[in-house]
C-alpha cells in the first residue's frame, strides 16, 4: 500500500459531537488550527481575558490550561483616530476576529469626541448607534441592544466593591437567559488595572453571538465612561 505523503500530512477535522454530549473548550481550542476559532457550544462558562492595552490595540484571550497552554486570540480590538475634517473628531474602535488586523473584520464603531454623533458597521449594515443601542426606563447603565436577529439587554447597575461594574447580558427572550457578564476595571482606579474580563455561558457561544456581544459590551463600556 502507498501513502501519499502530502495527503497524509494534511490536518484532520475534529470529530463532530454525537446528540448525548457535546465538546468541552479545551477540546475544541485544540483541535483548530493556530490563529483560527470556530464558535462551539462548550458545556460550562467559559471567561475571556483582556490583554493590556498596546499602543494601538488589544486582545480577548481565552483561559489557559494544562492542556493547552498556548492561547489562541478570538479577537483583536484596536482603536485610532478619525481626523476627518468634515466630521467632528471621533475613535473609530475595530473588532477583527483572530489576533491581526488581516483578521475578518467583525465590525467597528466611533463615537465623537465633544459630539452625540455614534456610527456602528457590521457586515454591510452602516447605522447609527442610537438606532441599535437604548436605555430601559431612561437608565443609563440598563440598555437594549437591537441588531438584525440579535436582542440583548444589559444590565450594568451593579457595582463590585473595587469600583468595577459587573454588567450582565441576557437574552431577551421568555426566560431571560444570561448569555454573558463582563467586569471592565473601574474607570477611576489606581494603576496598575486589573484586565477586563468578558465571562460566555454556553448559550453565548451559539451562532454569531459572540460577535455581538462583545461589539455592544464595547460600545456598552465607551458609554458607561463616556455619558454617551
């Protein structure tokens, strides 16, 4: 029998779950190829971690285990300047998937600095941010988010006792399903801050939620710091 050495080096697919279980993290992180992630419903909650802010950017990292230490980033969040001279200066903050920006770009959104004026991109859907993002009983830190097929509600009135707001997203559906918490550093603290954290419980991971929730925990968070 001759083995083709090419085709004998080629990565094989991981095994698809059967219906009584499904696939736990560590199994599906191993499994990809470096620099990609694919969404699996994990069976417990998974907490994401924020890398240091680099001069222009930063990542959302998984956990590290035993198993696989080496982290694979799920996304790169980089942030610039938009010195348009027809428009009031704005951040422009991008959301790529993997850990460059030759990543997918998932979407991205700018808020202006002395101006009401929010613009959010995902896909080929350009709108105002006013239009996707509403506060519930005019509570600032109570929001809806509403995009395409995706409705969520997060609620941010609570505060750890270190200052940071402990915000919760839940689906808006009969049962209120909690689909994530995120803990960003409080905004006065003292250096060195503590990361952000971004927690998905496993009906988080499902479809393109990931993509949506960590876009609106974003946009969320420049309101929170901003009195946008």
């Amino acid at each position: 029998m001759i083995i083709d050495p090419v085709q004998n080096s080629m990565p094989q697919p991981p095994p698809q779950p059967n219906s009584e279980f499904l696939p736990d993290y560590d199994s599906v992180i191993r499994s990809q190829p470096r620099g990609y992630f694919r969404n699996v419903r994990p069976r417990q909650p998974v907490t994401y971690t924020f890398t240091d802010w680099a001069s222009d950017s930063m990542l959302l990292l998984p956990p590290s285990t035993p198993e696989s230490p080496g982290r694979v980033p799920i996304y790169q969040v980089s942030a610039s300047l938009n010195l348009n001279p027809f428009l009031p200066i704005c951040y422009v903050t991008q959301v790529h998937r993997g850990g460059t920006y030759v990543g997918e770009l998932v979407g991205q959104f700018e808020f202006s600095l002395n101006h009401r004026r929010g613009i959010l991109t995902m896909g080929d859907v350009t709108t105002r941010i006013s239009n996707i993002v509403s506060s519930i009983n005019a509570d600032p830190r109570h929001l809806r988010w509403d995009f395409n097929n995706s409705h969520l509600r997060w609620d941010c009135r609570t505060t750890l006792d270190d200052g940071s707001p402990m915000c919760i997203c839940y689906a808006r559906d009969a049962a209120m399903t909690q689909l994530a918490s995120f803990v960003p550093p409080a905004p006065d603290a003292s250096p060195p801050l503590p990361a952000a954290t971004l927690t998905l419980f496993p009906d988080g991971h499902q479809d393109d939620l990931f993509d949506h929730i960590i876009l609106s925990a974003l946009i969320v968070e420049r309101k929170l710091t901003s009195n946008l």
